[in-house]
C-alpha cells in the first residue's frame, strides 16, 4: 500500500482510520462519491472521539452553562467569565494523558502548550497554570520515571513561556497502572469586549499560518497506514510523539498578543489535535464560509510531505488567523518581529466548501458541514456496573478501633497522596508575573488581577476513590471540595472547567459512570450556582481491558473583590482559637485511612449535603470579608487529624502546635480521620471569639470551638483521653520529604 | 520616589519573562521612567540611568542559558554603556547574559540538583559598598526567591581569589540567621556565590529576583534594598 | 575501558536547539551552514572489564536510562583508557 | 561537510549531571561503571566547502558560541556527507 492520494479508499482503509462501516457509509451519502486518501485522513480525525464528542456530546447537555457573568459558555476554545472592571478571565482545562504515557517529558510539556494557545487564541494573557496528575502504584519504578518525567516536562515547558503553574493536585492508585493522567488548566486575562473568536469571516480575506514549521509529527492514521512504506526504506521508525518547543510558544503568545490589538484581525485559532485540519474546518464552519488552503505555501519541516500528511500533522505551536485583506504585510511583520514562520496560505470563500491545492490542482474538496456537523451521536449503551454491589459496603465493626491515633497520622501524613507536594511545585516557577498572592501549598492559589484590586482563586480537584465507589456522589464532591477550597481562601465561584477522563466508552459500565459523574458535576454546579464553561473529555483511559477509576477533574475559579483579604490555611500566633465549621459523621467509606490502614476501597462515599456545603462556604467567607479569623483549611483526604497536623505544619515560618479536646458518641478514628465533608477549620484570635460564635448562631452552620494554637505538639484528646501528641517537627518531616524521597530513588 | 528625570531600560530578549515584573516595579513602586528595549533595537543607551537585563529563558535557553542572547544586537550597546561606567543589573538569566557575553567573569552550570528550583532562600550582603547595595546594612540578610535551571556559579580558582580579594563578591546563599555553607546551598554555588560585581563596580550579576519581593502589596519586600540601593546610586554617584 | 556514547534526536523529531543555533550561527554570518542538530554526549568509563562485556552493558543502559529510544537514538564506540 | 563536535565539561569543574547519571546507575546495579561525563554532540551541516574551510570555521564558531571556553573545552571530527 502506498501513501498518496491515488490510493483507492474502501471501507478495510476507513477501519484502519479509526471508523466504523457505519460512518463510512454516512460519509459516502453525504459527500456522494467516494473521498480520496486525504479527505478520509479529514474524516478520520474531525469524526474521532476527541475532536467530535460523539460518545459524550449527548450527556453534556446536563451541565448549566449559563450565568449573569458568563461571557462565552462551552463551544469555543475556552470558557469566558466576566469579573467586572471592564475584565474577565478565559480558561479550560485539557488531558494529555496518553501522550504522557508514551513520552512523558513531551506529552506533558506539549500538553501545557496545547492548553496555553487555548488561552491566548481568544485574546486572553495566559496567567496562570495548574496541573492534575494520576500515577499508579509507587511501588512500579516506571511510576517514579513518568512522575518525574511529567514533572519535568510542565516545569520546563510552563517556566520557559513564563507562565506560572500555582497549584495542581498529584494522586497515585493502582487503577492508573495503564493509564496515567496529565490534565492541565490553564487561566488568562482578558478585556472582557476583546474577546477573539475562531472566525473565518469576510470572503476574500487571506488565511495567515504562523508558527513553527509542520512536520510529521503525530500522524496517528500516517503511522498505522505507513508502516509498509517506511519499513522498506529501512528507514528509522518514525516516532509519533510530538515535540514541544516552548520558546516558540513563548514567542507565540507575545506575537499573537501583539497581531490581537489590531481591529484588522477577523478571527484566530490554535493547530490542536488534527492541526491544520480542525483550525480550517471549524474556523470555516463558525463563520459559515469555506477557505482555500494553498499547501504549498505552507511553511514545511520536511521535504516531501503528502498533502495528507500537511492537513494530519500535529506539529506544535502552529496558529491561523484570518485579517482583513490589505492588512497582509502588516501581520506578517509582526511575525517577522518576533522570528516566527508565516505565510498567506489560503482565502476565505463564499462557498462553505474547504478546498486543498497543491501544485495548482485541487487535491481535496469537501463540504464544511459534512465534516463538521456529519458525525453522529452516538447512543452508547448503559449500564450500572456489578461492582458496586461489591465494593458498596463497609462494617465499622469488622474494623479494630485503635487506641491511639498517632500512628495512623504518621502514616497518612507519609502517604503519597497527601503528603506535601513541594518536591512538585517547587519546580515550577509560580512567581513570575509577580500576581501569585498565595503561592502553593494552600487550599488555593490566589493571585491578584493587576490593574485593580481584585483576586482569583484557583483549586483543581477530584477524588476517583469517591467516584469509583459512586460516581454520581464522588463528582459532587469533586465540585464542593473544589468550591470550598476557593471559600477558604476567601474567595466566592464564578464558572467551572471540566476534564471527565474515562475508560473505554464502548463499555455499557463505563458510559453509566460517564453518566453519573457529569449528572452529579450537574447537581452540584446547579445547587452551588457555578456555571460550566468549558471542558474536556478524555476516554478510553483503558489499558487491557481495566479501566482507570473515574476521574472528572474539576476546576473551580473563584473571585476576591479585595485581594488583600486572601488567606492561607496554617495556623498563624500561638494562642489563637482553633474552631471547627461542619458536622461529622460517622462513616470511614473511601476514605485514605481505610486504604492506608486496611487496604480497603469500599463504603459509602463520605456523606455531602449541599445546603450545609454552602452554609459552611458562604460563614467561612463571611468570617474572612470580616477579617476575623487568621486561617481557614477544609478537611479532605486524611479527614480532621491530618487538617488538623497541616494547619501546624504547611506555614513557611516553623511548625506550631495546637491542643484540641474533642467530645462526641461516634467512634474517634471516625471522628479524626473519616471525610465527611463541609467541614472547615478555622483559627482566631479570643477577641474574635464572641463575634463569630454569634455569627454562626446567625448564620445556623454547625460550628463548635474545639482548641488552642500553641506548644510543641499536636494534642488531641477525644471524650478525655488523650488520642494523639505528636510533635509537631516529627509530623513535619514525615509530611514534607515523603514525595521527594520517593521520586529520587532509583528502584 | 524619585524625581521623574531617572531613566531605567529594561531590555527584552525574545524569551524574556521577568521583563513586566522589573517594569513594573521600577515604574509602579519606584516611580522610574522606565522604557523597554528591544534585542534587535541597536541603540545608545547613555540617556538612561541603569539597564536591567531580566530573567527569564532568552532563547530558550536553548544551547546554554544566555549563550544566544550575548549575541543580540542590543548587547554591542549594553558593553558599550557598561564600558563607559552605566550601571548594569543583570537578573537570573540576565545573569548568565552576562557572564556569556564576558561582562562578568566565571560561568553558571546547571543546577547541583538537576532540577529547576523555584523557592525563597535568603542571602547575605557580603559587600554593602557598592552601588547596587547600598542601602543595606553589611552583613544583612535579604529574603529574595530564586527561580532557575542553571545557577551554580563556577569560576576558576585564580578568579575566585581575585573576586574575594577585591570584594566582588556582592551575595552569598545563607539561611535565615546568615549561616552559609553547604546546607544553605540550594544549587551548587561555588563559596554560595549568588551574585557578583564587575571590577569596576558598576555591573552586577544575580541569580536570585529581587523583583519578586519588592512590591509592598507582598509581606516580604527585601529585594527593594537593590532597586533603591541602584536608585541613589544614580541620583547620588558619591558614596 | 570508555564508552563514548553520541545520543541524538531521530529523524523527523524537532530540535528545536538545532534550529535555535543554526539561526544564530547564520545571524553571525556564517552563511555557509545547512543545518545543526544538537544531542548529548556522555562519557561512560568502566573498571576493568573486556569489550564484549562493555559491549553488552551499554547497550542495555542506553536503552534504560541512557537514551529516551521514544525520540532519540544512540550510537556509541568502545575505546581503552588514555 | 559534517563537524561533528564533542562539548565537555573542563576537568575540575564538577560535572553534577555526569554525577546524578554514575549515581543511578549504580543504583540500577552497573557496579563496573567508574565515572559518567555527560556533554553535548554537535552536528554541523555545511554547504559545500573544503576540509580546510571547515576546519577553520568550526574552531571559530565552537569558541564564539559552541562552548563556552571558561567551562567547556570541545574536539570536532569532520566528516563527508553520508
Ligand atoms: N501537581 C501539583 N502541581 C502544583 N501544585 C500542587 C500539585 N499538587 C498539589 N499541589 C499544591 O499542594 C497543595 C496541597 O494540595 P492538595 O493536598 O491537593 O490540596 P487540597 O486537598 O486542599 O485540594 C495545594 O496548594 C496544591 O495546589
Ligand atoms: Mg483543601
């Protein structure tokens, strides 16, 4: 078989491309002939998962997308939301899980890079970026080579183009084995009437390309197609991973900037996924034009590419614009400015076809709205998966109450997955652009909005254990938990992002935990009013036959009117009052005590009311807005206990202690270290201490004083008995190398 | 404040990502008329009262930290103006601009750790007589964050004895008492070199950002003592 | 025995460094050069083993460690010790 | 014309990467291995010129920007196009 255009398609070709026969039959209805190799290269990627939704699309209707300061809902390349001062802030979050996987340096750096153009493609300064990673089992050395490697790739890739990553969050569970995930979020500013959109507009007017050169990079039907070819060369492999280049990105970002300030430009659009191919048909199918791509104006890497390999290729940092024609040379001057490639490559057309010419023939000819509306959605089947009736219970008395709880907290402070992620951070520059007011290592990252005195607030969060045990619930959790970090920083939502990674579609079980998980990002979203704004999703996350637990990654963005009054979640002066926001309950389910103490991932996930959830945010705000508390830190994995030790221990200066005397009927370990949720700490000063009991009474929140900041250690005593006294340095050290120590070592 | 006749350059390589930052606080905090250059701009830098090269990763830092961006058409004027004795203040890959170009002896290898470091660490003033430490008192110890790859500072040991020996050693990585030594070495300094002055004492090279902690809207606002140490220097050139 | 091991990007994969150098070996002036590529070289020297072992555990370690055989490979020589 | 050009670290400045790759792998278990330098490879491609052409420009360009001479000494070898 031969790769050029003059092959033959049939349907054996279209298999090899990912399509089924269905969609090769719809494919020769709609075109009325037969496409050539080229087209069906379009085809192959326009109609995948990942850029047409077609498993998916039909579920994400649930989510509420709208709100008073939405600006741009889910459509475009990102989410826009208006956060007054004439200001508003673009973001989305995205995978690159997979690419990871194979490379993990460069899938995650061009991960990183993917999300950036996303950003600045709609005008928006790239200010900020967070990183959601999965690993599996720490005890495979490939884990501490891809940990690293991923790692490495974001801070290399993130610092270059000088865009801080603030925060992120780093899981490890053995249902990620196969399949790690790298999700990246990415946030910029914009002015909220300078909103660009992916248009291809005004007929006649030029098609710029900008950016690197195309190579063959990533050509997934190329490769599959290809290997005959390229085998009988004896050449070497080719590889399929693509290769990021962020100096370049770097440049992209301030040339795209500097092209936006002029009213001559019509519409831009990033090269994602499927490059040159989904920037020209959905820059065309926005505007409800077509465009005339001359590919051999296209700025080239390698000699000799096909017009199919040109239209597949997935060379990074690549962008078209369309300007008003006339404004040519200006455009590309700017280009040349900042030493990037660029050519006029095409025109916009009245016809809404998009034509391909090389060498002066036409070599590709297909209708925008076949391509681009053609796939259908599909109607997976669905399932409640068996599972469920497995893992769904859990007998506190099978499990031994402990007498003392200081052993438990060692280990859960040591557990990977809570132990302090600087070893991460501290390789990303979070400073640059001077904006980061609350730099990780807090619930949330808080940076201010130059130009006025107003903040954002960031948190990225999922807990898959949650959601494995019950998807409908651990997704909305995932949205609470997120919201309730923002509150802690004092901070209230403005709009979500989204990226739901899960197993293989095809399975009925997998698209019923789709299912849940987007209902349950739904209720929560409508309950806490937080609108949806973007989003992606990532499936088949699937290596022989085991799926990863589902992961629908949420982030939250949340706003400050006065960024003076972000707080951080440590302890502050000896002698403050410890106060607990919440009720807790009695149950253990899902928890990281069970898994690091028994093994287990079973039980009722941990029990969230939604009313309570908003009470105990909108009190912590309140109390924040007042100036009268000095922290604020909510309980999530490890529950009270390990809250409570970082609160002592995540504070930049030295560890502090605190004694905490706790009454309750229900079981201590419970107590201490299940994860019920609403719950929020808070320390204050005495003085402090009348207004804010009122304040509770007012605002009928659960709320109980339970300590003193001060000492050595952390004491807590439960109906009595002293329970835990550890020093607070000794907690220290188990919590803070614990991560460190695992990514350098060598087997 | 300053009266508004002070005029700062802060040059932009492509690359450059520390460039707002120093703007920023050397218009907004310190109320300097402050004016961008552009790499490929070829022009007399004499009517400006100090240059910053600022961090960030000037082509990429592809090669070598700074290796390329020596070679920038704006660096001809930048050897012209330090010759004629204008003040320089190389940050980070400023810095390593810098030692590429020859206008700072030594070299910055890559990081003892192999990683990037991103962190506050504090340093010592171990020369408070020059024109970019002035305002601190010797000995003092400044909170300033380091955010780099390649910041091991190397020099032979010839060179090494004749930095300590006309006191151009300007910096050294300590921790918060003023203690140095091997455990307050975040990157593999050599003597915890963190920044360094030319013979001349008009070029300083650093690795750490005081930009980062000098706008008041910050609890930590140590690295104003170099901008306002720079500022009186220009206003006041006597000591 | 010293193992002088040359690991380079593949063909086709961007290098960006190559081209980052080759534009500034042109802006200098030297006109004269079509293309740059930029790898690393690493040095591996051994207590004394015989060429046939050093043979095989080079191989091995720079497909483990070495080199990332995703994008880059390798080619390496055997020499005595100066 | 290919120049194909070794940078490495001088002896006595301390060569941490060539450390960090001897460190691991030790630890994967190559107790033969005695010390690790890690340097750069350089290709340089040149249009057509002579040995003696090359040989000139490659010296020229590897002290101006291939090495930094205060760290780095470089050896080349040249080479006809394959
Ligand atoms: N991958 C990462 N990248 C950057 N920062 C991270 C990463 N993982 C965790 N952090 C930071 O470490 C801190 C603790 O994270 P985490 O335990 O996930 O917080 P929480 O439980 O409040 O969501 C946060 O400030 C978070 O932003
Ligand atoms: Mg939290």
């Amino acid at each position: 078989m031969k790769l050029s255009p003059d092959v033959t398609v049939n349907v054996q070709i279209a298999r090899e491309h990912g399509l089924t026969g269905e969609e090769y039959r719809r494919i020769l209805d709609l075109l009325g002939r037969i496409p050539n190799l080229t087209e069906l290269g379009i085809f192959s990627v326009m109609w995948s998962e990942h850029c047409s939704y077609k498993s998916s699309r039909p579920f994400l209707s649930a989510l509420p997308t709208e709100g008073p300061r939405v600006i741009q809902g889910p459509g475009e390349n990102a989410g826009v939301v208006d956060i007054g001062d004439g200001l508003a802030v673009v973001f989305k979050i995205e995978s690159h899980n997979h690419p990871s996987f194979v490379e993990p340096h460069q899938g995650a750096a061009t991960g990183v890079g993917g999300i950036l153009r996303d950003i600045f493609t709609m005008g928006a300064r790239p200010i900020a970026l967070l990183d959601s990673l999965r690993f599996g089992d720490p005890a495979d050395p490939r884990m501490r080579f891809l940990l690293n490697g991923v790692v490495e790739g974001i801070s290399n890739y993130g610092n270059c183009t000088g865009v801080p990553t603030v925060g992120g969050e780093i899981y490890f569970d053995d249902c990620y084995n196969g399949n790690i995930l790298v999700n990246v979020f990415c946030l910029g500013l914009i002015k909220a009437d300078k909103v660009f959109l992916g248009r291809a507009s005004g007929t006649g007017n030029p098609v710029i390309y900008f950016g690197s050169k195309t190579g063959r990079d990533g050509i997934h039907g190329a490769s599959l197609l290809a290997s005959a070819e390229f085998d009988e060369s004896s050449e070497e492999k080719r590889p399929t991973v693509q290769v990021g280049d962020p100096f370049t990105e770097k440049l992209l970002i301030e040339a795209s900037l500097d092209l936006m300030k002029h009213p001559w430009v019509v519409g831009i659009q990033d090269m994602g996924a499927a490059g040159l191919t989904s920037s020209s048909f959905e820059m065309a199918s926005r505007a409800g034009t077509g465009i005339d791509l001359d590919l051999d104006q296209v700025p080239r890497r390698e000699k000799g590419m096909t017009p199919y390999e040109i239209m597949l290729s997935e060379s990074q940092e690549r962008m078209l614009v369309v300007v008003e024609a006339g404004h040519e040379e200006e455009a590309l001057e700017i280009f040349r400015k900042w030493d990037l490639d660029a050519a006029v490559v095409g025109r916009v057309t009245e016809q809404p076809r998009v034509r391909l010419i090389e060498g002066g023939d036409v070599v590709a000819d297909l209708p925008v709205h076949v391509v681009v509306e053609g796939p259908l959605s599909l109607k997976r089947k669905i399932r409640r998966p068996n599972y469920l009736d497995e893992v769904d219970h859990l007998n506190l008395n099978d499990l031994p109450e402990p007498d003392r709880g200081d052993a438990a907290l060692k280990r859960l402070l040591s557990s990977l997955n809570i132990a302090s992620k600087e070893w991460v951070y501290d390789q990303y520059d979070h400073m640059v652009r001077l904006n980061t007011l609350v730099l990780p290592g807090s619930d949330a990252a808080v940076l201010r909005v130059p130009g006025t005195s107003k903040a954002v607030a960031i948190s990225v969060d999922c807990n898959s254990r949650y959601c494995y045990l019950d998807p409908f619930n651990g997704a909305r959790i995932a949205v609470a938990e997120s919201s309730r970090n923002l509150a802690c920083s004092g901070a209230f939502p403005i709009g979500l992002t989204n990226c739901l990674n899960f197993g293989n579609p095809e399975k009925p079980e997998i698209m019923w935990q789709f299912e849940q998980g987007v209902q349950g990002i739904a209720e929560a979203c409508k309950f806490l009013e937080i609108p949806v704004v973007s989003g992606n999703v990532s499936l088949y996350n699937e290596t022989r036959g085991i799926g990863i637990f589902p992961t629908p990654t949420v982030a939250v963005v949340g706003l400050l009117e006065d960024s003076r009054k972000h707080m951080t979640q440590w302890f502050k002066r000896t002698g403050d009052f410890v106060g607990l926001i919440g009720l807790t309950i009695e149950e253990l389910g899902g928890s990281e005590y069970l898994k690091v103490m028994f093994e287990q991932v079973c039980g009722g996930v941990p029990t969230l009311e939604l009313r309570a959830e908003r009470q105990a945010q909108e009190f912590c705000r309140e109390l924040i807005g007042k100036g009268f508390i000095a922290s604020a830190h909510d309980c999530s994995e490890g529950g009270l206990a390990v809250a409570l030790a970082e609160c002592c221990i995540s504070g930049p200066g030295q560890p502090v202690g605190a004694a905490i005397e706790l009454e309750s009927t229900i079981r201590r370990d419970a107590f201490l270290f299940g994860e019920t949720q609403s719950r929020i700490l808070i320390s204050f000063s005495g003085e402090r201490r009348e207004e804010i009991l009122a304040a509770a009474e007012r605002s009928g929140v659960d709320f109980a004083v339970i300590g003193r900041v001060g000492g050595e250690d952390l004491s807590v005593t439960f109906n009595g008995a002293e329970f835990i006294r550890t020093r607070v340095e000794v907690l220290r050290n188990f919590w803070k190398g614990a991560l460190g120590e695992y990514a350098r070592q060598v087997t | 404040m300053v009266d508004s006749i002070m005029k700062s350059a802060v040059v932009v390589f492509p690359g450059s990502n520390c460039d707002h930052d120093c703007y920023h606080i050397l218009k907004h905090v310190f109320g300097v008329e402050t004016e961008f250059i552009w790499h490929k701009e070829e022009r007399d830098l004499s009517a400006f009262n100090f240059v910053v090269l600022p961090g960030g990763f000037s082509y990429g830092d592809y090669l070598r930290a700074g290796a390329i961006a020596r070679f920038s058409p704006i660096m001809k004027a930048v050897t012209r103006y330090a010759g004629d004795g204008g003040r320089v203040l190389g940050i980070c890959n400023g810095f390593q601009i810098l030692v590429e170009a020859g206008l700072l002896p030594g070299a910055l290898l890559h990081n003892d750790t192999q990683k990037f470091i991103c962190r506050h660490v504090y340093v010592k003033v171990e020369n408070a007589a020059t024109a970019f430490t002035r305002t601190c008192s010797p000995g003092a110890v400044l909170k300033i964050p380091i955010a780099h790859h390649q910041g091991g500072y190397y020099a032979d040991r010839e060179t090494l004895s004749r930095l300590e020996a006309n006191r151009q050693v300007v910096f050294t990585y300590c921790d918060e008492s003023g203690r140095g030594g091997e455990a307050a070495n975040p990157n593999g300094s050599m003597n915890n070199i963190a920044g360094i002055v030319n013979e001349a004492g008009n070029v300083l090279g650093m690795m750490p950002h005081p930009e980062r902690v000098a706008d008041p809207l910050w609890p930590d606002v140590d690295g104003q003592r170099v901008f306002q140490s720079l500022i009186e220097s220009c206003a006041s050139p006597a000591l | 025995m010293i193992a002088k091991i040359q690991v380079t990007l593949k063909k086709g994969v961007l290098d960006s460094q190559g081209k980052a150098v080759h534009h500034t070996l042109t802006d200098l002036g030297y006109n004269e050069v079509k293309d740059v590529r930029v790898g690393k070289y690493l040095e591996v020297h051994f207590k004394d083993i015989t060429d046939v072992e050093a043979e095989a555990l080079v191989k091995e370690m720079c497909e483990k460690l070495l080199a990332n055989t995703v994008i880059e490979s390798y080619r390496y020589t055997l020499a005595s010790e100066e």
